[in-house]
C-alpha cells in the first residue's frame, strides 16, 4: 500500500513539474506562426519547410537602451516576439541597462526563472519568498557575478553606482511575461478601488489617489 502511495505521489510531482514549464519537443522545432488564426497555449507552428535563417537570428543586443525614464532602466528582451524560432523550446534572454542609481523596480516572471549576469557596474539586487515568511534574500553584485531569481517570486535590480550598468539574464521560458508590482497595482485599467488598497497598504485614501495618478 505505501509503495502505491509512493509511486502515486511521484507520478503526481512529475506531472506538475511537466506543467511548470514550456512544452517539450516533439520535432526538431516550431517556428511560431504569428498569423494563424489557431488558438493555442503559445503560438501554432508554420511548416518547418518554411523556416527561413532570419526564425533563428535577432541582433541588437550590443546596443545600450535608453534609460530616461522614471526608473533609469530598460530591458531590451529576446524571446518568442523577437526570435519566431524560439517557440516551445523554454528559453530567452534579455539585457538589462540601467542609469546610475537606476532600476529595474519589483517584478516577477509568472512564467519563468531567470538567472541574471552582470556586465558592467555593480547592482544591488533581491527577491522575496512568499507567504507567510517573505524573507528577503539580498546582494551586491559585481561584474561577473550571477544570481538566480526563483520563477514567479518578486525580485528587484538596483545600480549602487554613480556609473551605468549592464546585465544579460537568460529565463526559461520562450515568453516569461512580467507584471511590474506598482504598475499592476497602481496602473490597472480600470483602477483598484482607493479604498481597497488604502486598507490593502495601510495608508490614507489620498496616499493612494496621488500614486495611482503616476500611472
């Protein structure tokens, strides 16, 4: 009875692992097919003997992005929407520039662990566990230096500097996604109620007006 319970909660573990992730391959590849009508979880293939080198290739990524903005950051991302030939096989990248004192503020990837390298420039970088604990794991990195941001969990980048910094970070999936915390929270169309997030972050209504009014 054990060993059936057993191999019962291995088959289960496996099978949410399998779900956790982009589908497996079933042919060498599957360019994405952005003009088909199919609805599926991803993108529908084209016929692979319509693959062309250009399904395979992006260039770019040696160019610095423009960091003026609010957060003095920019993501220049490589995935399934740049590269067609990257549907179904798990995988992007993205570069990160960031101005000095700039970042790339609280996210996370519902989709995706991202692992991230620094280039240039030194960031202070982080991400927090999930309910109840929330402990915040944090630190300073430098050039060559590399940290792992655990799927779906909020994690930040900080330029300690008073010069730029440059990061590449790969993530596992062919689309990642990202929500940006106060973007989602602050910026929904239509907006949260005031009153649900005065009482949400235990601040005045007006606190709140003067936030979403950023966005």
């Amino acid at each position: 009875m054990a060993s059936k319970f057993f191999l019962l909660a291995f088959l289960a573990l496996s099978a949410s692992h399998a779900l956790a992730s982009d589908p497996g391959q079933l042919q060498d590849f599957c360019v994405a097919d952005k003009t088909s009508q199919v609805f599926v979880n991803g993108f529908a293939c084209k016929d692979p003997k319509t693959a062309v080198i250009e399904d395979f290739y992006f260039s770019g990524l040696h160019m610095a992005g423009n960091t003026n903005n609010k957060q003095g950051s920019v993501v220049t991302a490589v995935n399934v929407a740049q590269i067609a030939g990257l549907n179904t096989l798990g995988v992007s990248l993205a570069r990160v520039d960031y101005a000095p004192y700039g970042q790339n503020p609280p996210h996370l990837h519902p989709r995706a662990t991202e692992i991230l390298a620094v280039l240039e420039g030194s960031l202070y970088v982080g991400f927090v566990t999930s309910n109840p604990e929330n402990k915040l794991f944090s630190k300073v990195l430098n050039k060559g230096d590399v940290f792992v941001f655990p799927q779906g969990l909020i994690h930040f980048q900080f330029n300690i500097g008073n010069n730029k910094a440059i990061a590449i970070a790969a993530l596992s999936s062919k689309n990642p996604g990202v929500i940006t915390i106060a973007n989602a929270v602050f910026g929904s169309k239509q907006s949260i109620s005031d009153d649900i997030l005065a009482k949400a972050f235990q601040v005045d209504k007006n606190i709140v007006d003067h936030i979403q009014a950023q966005f």
